[in-house]
C-alpha cells in the first residue's frame, strides 16, 4: 500500500526498545535506535542483541542492512533526525513498589533541552496513570527556558509483547493502544502502525496508561486464581489441568491463562501488580482481589515445597536437580523467577543442588554460587535424590526420561508446570508430583 515512512527514534534499547524499532524498521519506517550504554550500541552496531531472543538477530542484521535501523549513542542526533520519539527506557521498582521514573523524567528532561522543532513523544515504557502530564511538563519547562514557542504532543502506546514470542507479537499485534489528545498526534501514529493490520483503540493518554496496568493485572489475577484452586484440587482429590480444561472451554472464560504452576514470575507481572497496588493506596483505596493474586503468588512456591516435603521427607543432605532457571522457556530472563525462590529454600534446608537451564545459568550463578551448574541435563541428573521441573523448556520436556530413570537414585518428579504427561511418567516408574493434581487425580 501507499504507506509513508515516519522517521522514528527510539530511546532504549531493552527488551521492548529493540524490539519495536525492529517491527517499525520492518513496516519500512526509519528507525534511529539510542542508547546511553555504549557497549550495548556498539553490539547492536555489529547485529549482536544484548538479550536471548529467538529469530531476533536475523532480523536485526536485515533491517540493518536495508537501512532502516540504525543505532546511536548519540541522543541529539538522534532527536534531531525524527519526527516521532519514543521512550522505551526502564521502569523499575522503587523499594516502596511504586515505578521508579527517574530514568523518564530524566530522558524527557534531555528531549526538551535538545529537540528544535515540534515532534510527538510517545511513552512505550510501562509508566503510572500521569506520567503522560508529568513528561509534557518537563519538556514544556526546558522549552520555556530556551525560550521556544513551538509544541510538543505526548502519546501513550502502551507495548503488549511476551518475551520469548517478542517479535511476532511486536508485528501481529491484537490491538494497538493508542492515548493521544491531539489530531496531528493521532495522523502520526495511524500511519505508523497502518501495516499492523490491528484494530487500534484511541483513548486518552491516561486511560491508555491505565490499560496496560489492567491488561497485566488481570492476567496475573487469572493465574493467581488457577494457583488457588489448584491448592484445594489437591485435597479434594481432583485435577486441576482437567478443571481449567473444562473452564477454558467456556469462550467467556477462555483457555489461556490458567495454566497451574509454581506462580508468575518476570520483570513485568510481578512489578506491575504491585506498581498498581502502590497505585491504589496512594489514592486510598485497597485492591482486594489483586492483592490476594500477588499474595496467592508470593506463597505458591512455598505450597510446592512443603508438598514435596511430605512427600520425599527432608531435604538435608538430599542431591535435588532443578531444570530450568528462567521465569519462562524462550528467554534469558532469570528476573523474579519462581525458581530462585525454589533455590533458597532448598539451601535453607541443606539440600545439595544442581541445576541445567539452557539459557539462564550465567544469572543464576551470580547470586547463587553454591549451586552446582551443568552444561547438559543428563549430567545434571546422575545421582539425583528428586527432580524438580520449574521452567518448561521444550528441551527439558523431550528428554529421554527412561534414560533419565537410569541416571537418578531415586525417581521422585516434581514438576512445577504441569508441563509433563502424569500417566507416561508413572509408567516409566516415577513417582510423579505436579501441581493441583490430587493424589487420586
Ligand atoms: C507479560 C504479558 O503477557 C505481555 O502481554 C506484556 O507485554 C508483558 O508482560 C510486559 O508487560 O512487558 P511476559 O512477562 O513476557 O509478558 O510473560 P508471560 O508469557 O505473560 O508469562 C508471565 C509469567 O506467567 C511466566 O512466569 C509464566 O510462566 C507464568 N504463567 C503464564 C503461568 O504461570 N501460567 C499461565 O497460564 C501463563
């Protein structure tokens, strides 16, 4: 189609800031990425991402090559070359759980002491309800100070994409979040993401802020909910993989999202639950159903552990292998993984611990030295007293487990993502443990 290219910046160069100057590079726009941290440029300048994401590269090396992606360190050249500017830069936790903006406010300080002529700064990063007002202060401000008359318009797009599934998401959108309160600013972005082919939704810019605090919330609330009810499956003898099949089916309810587990982890459920959280009570009002979803989620690994315990009887002394580090299969990202949790208690009580991820273990190893790290599973496993599966890497799922029945001592699974066939597992003599699937289950 008749598409014009937007000459685009980016501000970041994370997860979410690398990703999206590649699907914006790929619907032919031009795209400045920029970063601060010159390591990082200097290895996207060669096509070398700083994070784990499958089929990435590739692309990153072709829309290199065909023009249409660049990176800088350089943020005035950067800012002067576009006419839309996204911030893509980190939103971390302060210690009181509310979003740290510092690294914003500090970006949208520099945007207005640099830009020269009127642009639309779009907020890409997840930010509280506000911060739309509190950047166009900021660079309303430095602009006054430089005593310059033209204006600047600030949009909310709010990123939807999953780690592992990054690009995909980033070009097959389900919806485009749009919160802008001009026309220009809405003419601008329409022509962005025409070749999204998504449905987009125009809102205002604090509704559109909002949106992604919910759309995280929700789905944190939908596991939190399975987690709960899988706790009262295993006691009643029932299965909760069949319980939330049967739910599922129900296009109300639907299918995703309910998978049991030993709870969410990642740098963005767990910090967003609790950023609204923060949210809530600084407006004085309280959340109960998702405090209870954060708190059903602080506690499930806990609940995992302890039914282990009943089961083999004390870690002291035990060799237990975790397979899989990461918060979840298809990344590097190791950031409020569940199995830290899973490593600190096992050390707490004096288990002897090995462990295999294929991606996450340089992380790992940092704060958990005494763990013993493998480079193949099967290495891991031999002598094993218990198995415990906390990420469902496909690599993980397709070993040769009756090889794998040869290799441990004793054959106790437990398998923290229901991610493993019960029945197959108990033929090959297993003594087989998941999540919410009573012992008659
Ligand atoms: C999540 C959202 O899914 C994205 O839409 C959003 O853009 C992103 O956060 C973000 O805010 O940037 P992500 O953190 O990459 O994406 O990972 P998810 O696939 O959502 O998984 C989050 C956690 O929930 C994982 O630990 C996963 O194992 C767990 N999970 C997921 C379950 O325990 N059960 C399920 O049924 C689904």
């Amino acid at each position: 189609s008749g598409v014009t290219h937007v000459d685009v910046a980016v501000i970041g160069t994370g997860y979410v800031g690398t990703t999206t100057s590649i699907a914006f590079a790929a619907w032919d726009h031009k795209v400045i990425a920029i970063d601060s941290d010159r390591e990082k440029i200097s290895k996207l300048n060669r096509s070398v991402l700083p994070f784990y994401e499958e089929g990435l590269e590739k692309r990153l090396e072709q829309y290199r090559g065909s023009g249409n992606l660049s990176f800088t360190d350089d943020l005035k050249q950067g800012i002067a070359r576009c006419d839309v500017l996204f911030i893509a830069v980190g939103t971390p936790s302060s210690p009181d759980g509310s979003a740290d903006l510092s690294y914003v406010e500090m970006v949208a300080r520099q945007i207005g002491q640099m830009m020269d002529r009127y642009k639309v700064v779009v907020t890409k990063s997840t930010v509280p309800v506000g911060t739309g007002d509190k950047i166009k202060a900021i660079i309303t401000d430095e602009l006054k100070k430089r005593n310059l008359s033209f204006s600047v318009d600030i949009v909310s797009n709010p990123e939807f994409l999953r780690e592992g599934r990054a690009l995909y998401d980033a070009l097959h959108p389900e919806r485009v979040v749009i919160g802008c309160e001009t026309e220009t600013a809405k003419k601008v972005m329409a022509t962005l993401y025409e070749r999204a082919q998504a449905p987009i939704l125009y809102t205002t810019i604090r509704d559109a802020e909002m949106i992604k605090y919910a759309a995280n919330a929700f789905l944190a609330t939908k596991i939190s909910f399975v987690n709960e009810l899988a706790r009262l499956c295993e006691k009643t003898g029932t299965n909760i993989m069949k319980v939330t099949e049967g739910m599922g089916m129900d296009s109300r309810i639907g299918p995703q999202f309910l998978r049991a587990g030993i709870g969410y982890g990642g740098s963005c459920f767990p910090k967003d639950t609790t950023a609204l959280l923060n949210l809530a009570r600084e407006q004085k009002i309280v959340l109960p159903i998702l405090q209870a979803a954060s708190d059903v989620n602080q506690t499930q690994v806990t609940w995992f552990m302890k039914r282990i315990q009943r089961t083999m009887g004390s870690f002291s002394g035990k060799r237990i292998t975790l397979l899989g580090l990461t918060f979840k299969p298809e990344t590097d990202d190791t950031r409020e993984a569940p199995s830290l949790k899973i490593i600190e208690q096992l050390l707490q009580n004096k288990a002897v611990v090995n462990a295999y991820d294929p991606q996450g273990m340089e992380h790992v190893k940092k704060i958990y030295p005494q763990v013993v790290y493998k480079l193949t599973p099967y290495e891991a496993l031999k002598g094993a007293d218990a198995i415990i599966l906390a990420t469902e890497w496909r690599e993980i799922l397709d070993l040769d487990w009756s090889k794998v029945k040869g290799l441990v001592t004793q054959p106790y699974l437990f398998d923290g993502r229901n991610a493993l066939d019960p029945s197959a597992m108990r033929d090959l003599g297993y003594c087989y443990v998941g999540i919410g699937i009573g012992e008659r289950g």
